[in-house]
C-alpha cells in the first residue's frame, strides 16, 4: 500500500509541474486533462501527507513516553498519543475510501431516459413528476438540462421523454436511479378515493463521446422521411426526421423535434451513441458483477428500487432501506439525502470487499 501511496505523492508532483510548462498550456486538451487529474489526486495527496505527519508524530511521541520520567508531562504525552492514534485510524478509513477502484464513466454526462410503465395515464403522469424531480435537482447542482426527445400524452403526461444533463460528475450522482419507480396515489380520475399502484422506469447511460466509443458508420442505417404531428407547412415540404438503426444491435433511435435535418440526425446520433455504448458497458459489468457480491445500481431496470406514497408522504428505497417522510421535498428535487445515501452504501460493499491489509 505505501508504494502506492507514494506513487500518487509523486505523480500529483508530476501534473503540478506539467501545469507551469508552457507547451502543455498552449496544448488546451493536455492543459484540461491534466487539470482534472490534479482535482482528483488533490485530496487524495492531502489525506495521504496528513496520515504520513501522524506516523511520524506517533512515533515522537512514542519515543519520548519511554525517554520522559516527569509525570506531568509523561500524562500529556499520553493524551497526545492517543488523539494521534484515533486520527491514524480515521486516516486510515479515509484513505481506502479515496483509494477505492473509481468509476471511469463517474465524470460524465448523462443521457436520462423516462417512460410510463405500468399504469396507463396515471403512470405517465408520474413520468412526468421524476422529470419535473430530475430537473429541479440538476438545478440545485448547477447542472444543465436539455429534452432531447418527449412523447407528450393529451393529459399531460409522457409515454417516453429523454434528458441530457451536463455538469460536474453528473453520472456519479445519477447511477444509481436506473430502474423501476413506484408511485401510490389517488388518481385525479379515480371517483372512490382508491390508492393506485403506477411505475414509471429510469434509465441513466453516461453520455459517450467518440473518443470514448466509435460507432462504425457502416453499422448504421439512415432513414429519412417526412416530420409527423405540428409543424404546419413544414411538415408536409420537408424530409427532416430521421431514424437511425444500428444493426448489430438493433437499436433504433427515430428523432423529429427539430425542423433542421442536421440537427435531428445530430441528436439522435448523440442518443444511439450512448444506449450502444450502454449496452456494451452494461453487458461487461454484469459480467463482473456475477463474480461479486450484488451491489446499488447495477442490478435489473426492471427491478423496483422505490416508491413515492402520497397518502403517507413517504419514499422508500428498497434497496438499502432508506424511508423519508418528505415525499414533497423529495418531489421538489431535495434528493441528496437518498443520493448520499447509496453512494455511502456502495463504497461500504466495496470496502468490504477491499478486504486488505491495514496501510
């Protein structure tokens, strides 16, 4: 463990250096690679110098308890001693914690999509409210947010709506909410006040960049045809929706909102990109996780992993037993609490999986 903690004592000396060079801050892709590498080694460099300062002054202090004979003294040293020894420890947790194996997709951007489920009108309804809860949220992080693609029902609700949201480290927050969400409420249109039981089901992709995974263009077959619904004229003189297919998948992306042809293929090009890249990611981490134990946010999107009760102003997250009585605030987009609380859970599995030696 201590060579590997030097290695990062030496390599955050390395990327300040690099910083200063004048090629690489005229290189402006070298420059931000290097800025983001220097944000991540930072507090892991700050934590491993504390606990290297701690070693040496537990054994100071150590050495002095067994030279020192005035009591007064022998008694503060002992105090000492022991404050030192419990920040050691402390140290020592942060430290496998800051350590742990990272996500590499965690920095990313995400492709968000939403669908009514089971329930009929009701449950698009609740598509809708997770949007409206989404997009609150990405406000309070200073996230960005963009509907790249809605399926907007009569009432007001939505059969499918896909979101892009761009901002710092947004996958690393947002994983975990892939899967199925419960809602239990009396419908506006229910006459005998009875609760209903609707689901609406997330799906979260990291937004995948060419550099990070290249669709073959030959793999890719582009329709062309004519915009359906609003458009007035436009819609009859103009070819400019588009489908995409990638035929090893058979994903199939179909884009209209924009009256531009370019700009159609663009976005739907951005979304086949990153449910083909889902997949495959998707397909390798289930790979690795049948060799481990079962961990939040890797499992089946069909699964249920929370539900919304109206009557009772409650949420639940079944998968680590979490219930809020703040259905409201929750709603509102108030979700760090039950988004703190799985990221604690799922490092709590992989430190346990960890199972090394002390530093």
């Amino acid at each position: 463990m201590f060579e590997q903690l030097d290695s990062l004592l030496i390599r955050y000396d390395e990327v300040n250096e690099l910083l200063s060079d004048p090629t690489v801050i005229a290189d402006s892709n070298r420059l931000r690679e290097l800025t983001i590498e220097e944000a991540d080694l930072r507090p892991k460099v700050e934590k491993i110098r504390r606990y290297k300062e701690v070693e040496a002054e537990i054994e100071d202090t150590e050495a002095m308890l067994s030279e020192e004979s005035d009591d007064d003294i022998l008694a503060m040293a002992k105090e000492e001693l022991a404050s030192l020894k419990a920040e050691n420890e402390q140290l020592q947790e942060d430290i496998k914690l800051l350590m742990l194996p990272e996500d590499p997709n965690d920095g990313k951007n995400i492709i968000m999509e939403i669908r009514g489920a089971a329930g009929g009108d009701e449950a698009q309804l609740f598509a809708g409210d997770l949007l409206n809860m989404y997009t609150k949220y990405a406000d309070k992080q200073g996230w960005k947010t963009e509907v790249l693609d809605a399926n907007i029902t009569g009432i007001g609700g939505y059969k499918e709506v896909t979101l892009m949201i761009t901002g710092n480290k947004v996958y690393s927050k947002l994983k975990f909410e892939n899967g199925a969400h419960r809602v239990q409420r009396v419908p506006q249109t229910e006459s005998q006040g009875r609760v209903h039981t609707s689901t609406a089901t997330v799906v979260v992709m990291p937004e995948a960049e060419e550099i990070d995974f290249e669709l073959d263009e030959n793999d890719i077959r582009v329709d062309i045809y004519h915009a359906s619904g609003a458009g007035g004229q436009h819609v009859n003189k103009t070819a400019s929706a588009v489908r995409l297919t990638h035929i090893p998948t058979n994903t199939v992306v179909a884009m209209q909102d924009e009256r531009s042809q370019i700009k159609n293929r663009e976005k739907a090009m951005k979304i086949l990109r990153a449910r083909v890249y889902d997949q495959v990611r998707s397909q390798a981490q289930s790979e690795y996780d049948s060799e481990r134990k079962l961990k939040v946010g890797t499992g089946d999107r069909s699964e249920r992993i929370r539900t919304y009760n109206f009557p009772q102003s409650r949420v639940t997250d079944h998968r680590i037993g979490l219930t809020l009585q703040q259905l409201d605030s929750v709603l509102s987009g108030n979700l760090d609490e039950i988004i703190d609380a799985l990221v604690l859970y799922d490092q709590s599995q992989k430190l346990e999986e960890l199972n090394g030696p002390a530093l």
